[in-house]
C-alpha cells in the first residue's frame, strides 16, 4: 500500500521509490529557496530573517497552544501554526532554537 494517498502501487516498492526520490527533491528545492530567504551565507538566520520569524513564531502561535472553544477559531489557529512549522521545516530549525528571538518594536 501506498504512502501516498492517490498514488496506486503499480510496481510495488520501486515505484515508491521513484514517488519518494521526486517528492525529496522537490521539498530540497524548496528548503533551498526558504534557506535564502531566510538564512545568511554562514547558515545562520539573518538579522531580518530573525525578526520575521519572531513576528511569525509569535502570530502563528509555534510555542502557545491553538486550542479556542469556538471550532473556527481553533481551526484557523491550526492553520497558522502549519504554516510556521513547515517555515521551521524547510529551514531545518527547531521551535524552541526561536524563543529567544525578539520581534522588532516600533523601531
């Protein structure tokens, strides 16, 4: 059985294979371009790069919970949270690596 949900297995592990070789390749693209959006030349997350994830980790609630009472409220919580999880994902950084990032005040 597949991994993939709408992928049939046609020839078995091969195929998996090759789904899984495409799918690794096309997600270490992506990384590459969030890297170098987010990250400096020593690997590290630029001064700019810091402040958006702070902003983000702090709006898309990263480290607080998304629970709400009310179903859609909490579902778009969940929403956000995904998206700065997948932001932490493809730059190969933990949640708890950003805590003590700090958002940029009224500069």
């Amino acid at each position: 059985m597949s991994d993939y949900p709408g992928v049939k297995p046609v020839m078995g592990e091969f195929v998996q294979e090759v789904v899984d070789t495409v799918l690794m390749r096309r997600n270490a693209k992506r990384a590459f371009h969030y890297q170098g959006l987010f990250l400096g030349e020593n690997g590290e997350l630029t001064h700019h790069g810091a402040k958006v994830i702070a902003d983000l980790r702090d709006f898309c609630r990263a480290n607080k919970t998304t629970f709400d009472a009310n179903d859609r409220v909490h579902a778009l919580l969940e929403g956000r949270r995904e998206v700065i999880l997948r932001i932490f994902d493809m730059l190969d950084i933990d949640s708890r690596e950003v805590r003590h990032l700090v958002e940029v005040k009224d500069e």
